[in-house]
C-alpha cells in the first residue's frame, strides 16, 4: 500500500519530467495504474477465495506477482511484475509467515535477476542497474538484519541512479536518470518504511526516509529530470543503439496463454528480428509480450502462431511539430468501431447486429464512464465512437473519453440523447471511413432525429401540459411532456404528428418491455395508414419505463 501511494504521489512528477525525444510521458502513470489494478484485483480475488485478511504472506505475494502480469502498462509495469515475482518467489520458497533479512535479501536477488532475464538486449543505466545494485548491497548486509538490508539497498539504489545519467550516451546528453530506475527507488523507499515500523522508531525513522525522499527528488530535478531510455515506456532498453525518430512505429502488448517454453522461445525469436524493445515475460501457462515494430500485424501473428494472445494493445508513436518531438498514443489494433448503450436486450440486438460493442444501461443502472471505458478498449479499433443513447450518460462518455486520451486511446463521442437517435446515427456509419469523419456525419444524424416518448405518470405532478395524476399517459417531445391523456396509442399518435410536423422521412417506434401486446405493431400500421409517404420501422426494444419511444428522420 506504501508503494501504491508513493507511486500516485509521484507520478504526475514523474510524467512531467519525462524530456525523452520520444515523450511517451507516461512512466509514473504505469507503474501507478499497474500496481493499483493489481491490488484490487488481488482483494476481489481473496475476497470470493474467503480468505480477505486471512491470506498468508506467500498467497499475497504470489498473487500479486500474477495480478501485476495481467495488469502490467508498457515496459515500466512489465518489468515491476518482475521484479514482484522475484520477492513473490524469496518469500514462498522460505516457508515463513514474515519476511527476514535473508528472505528480503533473496528477493531483491531474485527481482534483479528476473528483470534481467524479462529484457532480450539489457543496457546498463537502467533500472536492471539500480536493481543490481540494491541487490548486492542487500546480500551483504544479511548478517547486520533487516534493516541493514532496506537501508543499504536503498542507499546503494539512490547512488546507481545518481549514476545511470553517465551509463547511457542518451541520458548523458540529456542530462537525465532513468524514470523506471527511479519508480524502483520508490519501491524500496517503502520496504525501508516498512521494517522500521516496530512501535518504538516509526516516527523518527517516518521523517527521515520523508527528507531522504525530498532529497533524491531534488537530485532528480538538478540533473533535469527524469525520463525513460532509448524510448522505453518506463524501463530498461532493448535495443542495440539510442532511440531516433524513424524507429519503430508502434508499441504491440498483449498477454499469451496456449503456449509453452519452447513456442515462446520461437516467438521471442521473431519478435526480435521484427523490432526492438523487446520484452516477452511470465509462465508457465501466461505470458506478458510487449516489443516495438514497424509491422503490427506480423507481431500479432507472431503470437497467434505460439498460442492465443488476448488484450492486444497498441501504440502509435506520432510525430507531432516536426523535428523530433514525438507523442505516444495508446490505441488498439483495428479501425473504426462503435460503442452503443442499450437499454433493453432488443436494442441491444439490434445494435450488436449493426456492429457495435454494446453496453446495458438505463434508468437506475446507467453505464458508468469505466464500464463506456472497457467497452471501447474490448472494441480493439484504432478509433471508437461511443453513443450513449440517454441525455444522462453523456457527461459519463465525455468522462470516459476523457480517461481515454489519458491512455492514448481516441474516443469520439456522439451526443445521441435517446435510443432513437443512437440508431439514426448508427445508419449512416461507414466501416472505411475515418472516426472523424464518421462522428461528425453520426452526430449530425443524431441531432437531425427529431424524438418522444410516451410514459405512464407514476406520481402527480404539473406538466407543460398541465397537471398528472398517477396513472396518466404522458406524452414527450424532445423531453418535455406535452400531452396528458388517457390511452397510451391515442397519446402516441399525437406525438408521432407533432414530431412530422416539419416533414420527414422515417418513423422509428420502439416498444418498452410494459408495452401492452400489440401496442407498437398497431401504432405502425396506424402511422402508415395516416403517412403514406413515410417509411415505418418497428422494434422491440424492451426498454424499461417507457412503453413507447419515437423517433423521425
């Protein structure tokens, strides 16, 4: 918990400090979002498993370690599920319900050799530099106890990352130290908290470590800050040479599973001959690939000939300014795809036949902006459009693709404010075309569907059109009650003439789930005999709350 809260304390310093040609600005903000994703995951997991609480210190270092690999964010997140699964293995192997100098002193070996193994071509003045060296202050400070061990290592960590801005030509001429190295020093910044908490010194030894803490910031700031090497998104290098602008184009990350020693051996093969960067963690039945390549397609390939890869993430790195200034975008694998709200399993059908990722929401359960979020990340398109259907979830798009950007990931919402709306804008989408182009022809669509509804009052109230009691058949224009009456047909045939009355095209009418039987199909009939010159859709929606929901194009 330290380390976690250490991390969201720094890592908008450490974002901002990133001065790499290839600012992917984004180190502190993975090494925070993979350790936070992880430890909840693990509480969810222990809590179903009945054991929250009660786990043993090995169970919680182990399934932390396996949490982290499916959670990792680029290279910094990879690279500390490694070095977690190194600790994860000292503590399970010595059999002890706490963790002594010895155990500690093993996993900072462990950690250091895990993350070496995790990289294809190490570089020194990385964080696999920092980590040897917290290591090897550890082993020597076995016979001094526990708290030699922290104190040694993270003094020995401090000096070599003093020291990694004059291993690698790169940071040298930056004048910089490695940003993963320095997310490891706050890792071990924490474990040095953690064994002074005795009862007796906490306080003292708290405001120390908090001044030391202080003082290695500053010394991150004199050297001018603190960024990633040779393009690495928060770890060490792989490649043979610095980063320049002509590289590889993307980032490709996704997780294995199907596979086994010998076909990741292959994998890892032509991975490297397809890039640099390269990273291809775990076992023995997961694997956390992570390369950059010009050709994204041959990587993923790649994976599916070693097995089945899955939550396949994509980077694009996109020159911005000219000259070497470059941005990191996050962005799946694919196009263009849609998002869609539904609010009942006949909408939802008809939207997933039309192609879209949909997700329940509705009156009294909504989508949240993380659930809009999962859904278009699951969509695996370069670009998505989210139509939220409902006037109250489109401040919860706008939040999600908000989020988004923070990921890299492009959102483009269409203000849809009813289902009505959402499926007019659905018809005009167009597969080959770009995302901008499509959310501007969409949201013109939807802001051109004129819509109603029709719903029975539930409690008394006074209406633009007068006074309801409860029970009465309301009738809605653009969301505002317009007609009270008595028969929910009656009620929506003055509705469907109020919406043509300035002309259209297509009648959309879509029946709730307490519809009476036959209601929507008779409303049809009815508009056609009224409008010969319309055209009538029908749909069971089997929305919740209105019987009848109304659209005209």
């Amino acid at each position: 918990m330290l380390t976690r809260a250490a991390f969201a304390a720094r890592r908008a310093e450490i974002d901002a400090l990133n001065v790499y040609p290839v600012p992917d600005g984004d180190t502190g903000t993975n090494l925070y979002l993979s350790l936070d994703a992880a430890l909840d995951s693990v509480r969810t997991e222990h809590e179903k498993a009945g054991i929250l609480g009660a786990a043993t210190l090995a169970q919680e270092c182990s399934a932390l370690a396996r949490s982290l690999l499916l959670t990792a964010r680029g290279n910094s997140g990879v690279i500390l599920s490694q070095l977690v699964r190194g600790f994860a293995e000292a503590i399970a192997e010595s059999g002890k319900d706490e963790a002594g100098a010895e155990t500690i002193a093993d996993g900072l070996e462990r950690a250091s050799q895990r993350a070496y193994a995790s990289v294809t071509r190490p570089a020194e003045g990385t964080i696999l530099t920092v980590a040897r060296a917290a290591a090897a202050a550890g082993a020597a400070a076995v016979d001094r106890g526990l708290v030699a061990v922290a104190e040694d290592a993270l003094d020995a960590a401090t000096e070599a990352l003093r020291a990694t801005t004059a291993q690698l030509p790169a940071l040298e001429r930056a004048g910089v130290v490695d940003a993963g190295a320095a997310g490891y020093l706050l890792l071990l910044e924490a474990l040095a908290r953690v064994v002074h908490q005795d009862g007796t010194h906490v306080g003292e030894r708290m405001e120390v470590f908090a001044d030391d803490s202080m003082r290695r910031r500053e010394d991150w700031s004199q050297v001018g800050g603190v960024v990633e090497p040779i393009g690495a998104a928060g770890g060490a290098p792989t490649g043979d040479g610095d980063l320049v602008v002509g590289g590889p184009a993307y980032e490709v990350m996704y997780l294995l599973r199907d596979s086994d020693e010998e076909r990741v051996a292959t994998l890892t093969a032509t991975l490297d001959g397809l890039g640099d960067s390269l990273l291809v963690v775990g076992g023995p039945d997961l694997w956390n690939v992570h390369v950059h390549v010009d050709d994204v397609g041959a990587a993923v390939e790649a994976g599916i000939d070693a097995g089945r890869p899955y939550r396949v993430r994509v980077t694009h790195f996109s020159v911005q300014g000219g000259g070497a200034d470059q941005i990191a975008r996050a962005t799946p694998a694919a196009t263009v795809a849609v998002v869609a709200c539904a609010a009942g399993p006949g909408l939802a059908e008809v939207f997933e036949d039309a192609g879209a990722v949909v997700v329940s929401s509705g009156p009294g359960r909504r989508a949240s902006a993380g659930q809009l979020l999962d859904a278009a990340r699951a969509a695996h398109a370069l670009e998505v459009i989210v139509l939220p259907n409902d006037g109250d979830t489109v401040l919860a798009a706008e939040a999600a693709a908000s989020a988004a950007e923070q990921e890299g990931i492009t959102l483009h919402v269409v203000r849809s404010r009813t289902a009505v709306q959402g499926l007019a804008a659905l018809a005009v989408f167009d597969a080959t075309a770009s995302a901008s182009r499509n959310a501007a022809q969409m949201s013109h669509a939807a802001a051109a569907t004129r819509h109603g509804a029709v719903a029975v009052a539930s409690k008394q109230a006074l209406t633009s059109a007068g006074p309801c009691e409860p029970g009465d058949v309301l009738g809605a224009v653009a969301g505002d009650v317009v007609i009270v009456g008595s028969d929910l047909e009656e009620v929506a045939v003055e509705v469907v003439a109020r919406l043509l009355s300035s002309g259209g095209e297509i009648v959309t009418v879509i029946g709730g789930v307490d519809a009476p039987e036959g209601l929507a199909e008779g409303l049809g009939a009815r508009i056609e005999r009224g409008h010969r010159d319309v055209e009538v859709s029908v749909i069971d929606g089997g929305q919740p709350h209105y019987p009848l929901l109304l659209g005209v194009e």
